[in-house]
C-alpha cells in the first residue's frame, strides 16, 4: 500500500482523469502478455477489489475494465491498486513498469499526483483567489450574498462536487453585474438586466481601455461555462458532446470567476464612489 493523507480513503478528492485510465489498462495489456493471461488478469481484478474468478478470459478483461472504472471514481484509490497490480505481478515474474514511467503517464494527463514510494503525494495545491470582503457601494444584504456563495462554493470545491461549485460562483458573478443597471458614465446609462445585455454595454462605454478587453474575457467564460458543450451548468449538459468539468478544471473557474468579481467590485465602487477631482493652484 502507499502512503498518503488518511481523509483521501474516505471521501474522494477527485476521480482519474480518463487518459490515466485508458494508459493503465494499456499497460496492463502488455504487462499480462508475458505470461498466463487469464491468471494475471485475475491477479489485477483483485489488485482493484474484485473478488471472484471470470467465467472466462473474455469476462475477465470486461470485469477488470469495470472495476477500474469504479475505483477511478477516487484518483489516489485508483493509482494506489494500480501500482499494487504491478507490485504483485511483479513478484510472478512478470517485467512491469517503473515509478518513473507511472509518474510520467499521471504527469502527462495531469492527474495532480506523484509516487515517491512508500507515499502517493498531490502535485498541486490550490490557494482560492480572495474576494474582498466589504463592498463599500454595495449593501449589506449584497455583501452578506457574496460572502454566502464565495463560502459554499469552496465547501463544494472540498466535498468533489466541482460543476455546482462552478455554478454557485457563477451564480455570483451575474448576480454581482445587476448591480451595474442604471449607473452612468459619460452620459450613458446601463439599461440591460441581464448578465450579457450589462457586460456588453459596459464593454460599449469602455472601447479602447483595458476595461473592455477584461470585460470579454469574462464573457468568454461565462459562455463556455453556461453552454451545454462547455461547462454545462448553466443550460445543462449535452450528453453526447457534454465535457465533464474535472476538479482541478473547477478550481480554476472558480478561481477565474473570483478575479472578475474582484474586478467588478472595484469598478462599481470607483463608479458610485468617484474620486473628488483634483484642483490645481492657480
């Protein structure tokens, strides 16, 4: 067994990603072929919990491919049985690949984790970007909603369920935009009330500064999360071209979504709150 944080056996941080999945199941392949097959498969079914002899060499491959599947639902459950698969195909004298040949194949589908035996290590550590906490233009029933959502988001971030962390967060960064309806600049006033209507007409008050180029990015990613073939968690998941949102993906929204709120913040208060204007000495 590795050894790696306690709290990863009993609740997941996160599944495999599906690269690692399929180069596993493609180096058992060709760790079994060395010797009896059947045998080895059986030896590997074990290796990810299964318990039982296939009825033939066929059901065997299918039950292994099952019970990987189910045992990537925990990533550092699944590398943990992968690599006591080689260990114990190992000790029957078949040729099985290196730490660092494993490592590379997590590394190149950036599965987030590393094998320094005897311990499995994370290779990433996530710091939420922060959101500040008083809103001096807004009031304290706003205030008390971002505080709320930016909190709930990241207790989902931490329980795995990364799409409706992304959507709680996303949540907020529309709801934060309403805030722009009606405030003026240079005689022009923000009429829309929706999300998309107010972006784009503060990208319209803002050509040619920085602001309209961050204001497109933001609705960059406001599309691609709200779309059935992106995130999905706005419209739903189209379930034949649907991606599935992987949790360091979710962090990164997440973490995404809290720079343009910052950023937003900081315009409706510099909007509402505009600094006096400077005299010069006559």
């Amino acid at each position: 067994m590795l050894k790696f944080d306690n709290s990863w056996r009993f609740s997941s941080p996160g599944p495999a990603p599906q690269g690692v999945i399929r180069e596993f199941y493609d180096l058992i392949e060709k760790i079994v072929a060395q010797g009896d097959v059947w045998k080895s498969v059986e030896q590997c079914k074990s290796s990810f919990g299964g318990t039982g002899r296939s009825s033939s060499p066929d059901w065997a491959w299918s039950d292994l491919s099952r019970l990987m599947d189910r045992s990537a639902e925990n990533a550092p459950l699944f590398i943990e049985a992968f690599w006591k698969c080689c260990v114990d195909l190992e000790r029957s004298g078949l040729g099985v690949p290196g730490v660092e040949y494993i490592n590379a194949v997590l590394a190149k589908h950036d599965a987030g984790y590393a094998i320094q035996l005897p311990d499995l290590i994370a290779t990433r550590a996530y710091t939420p970007i922060p959101v500040p906490r008083s809103a001096p233009s807004l009031d304290e029933q706003a205030r008390a909603l971002i505080d709320e959502c930016l909190a709930v988001s990241e207790r989902l971030l931490d329980a795995n369920q990364g799409r409706r962390a992304v959507q709680e967060i996303l949540f907020l960064l529309e709801s934060i935009a309403t805030a722009f309806r009606g405030t003026s600049e240079d005689n022009l006033s923000i009429q829309g009330k929706y999300f998309g209507p107010i972006i784009n007409e503060m990208k319209k008050r803002q050509r040619g500064k920085a602001q309209e180029s961050i204001l497109t990015w933001m609705t960059t990613l406001h599309g691609y999360l709200s779309s059935p073939t992106g995130g999905g968690v706005r419209h739903g998941t189209d379930l034949k071209e649907g991606i599935a949102i992987q949790p360091h993906e979710a962090r990164l929204y997440c973490n995404l979504a809290r720079s343009y709120l910052t950023f937003l913040l900081e315009e409706h208060d510099q909007q509402t709150n505009p600094a006096p204007s400077r005299a010069w000495p006559q």
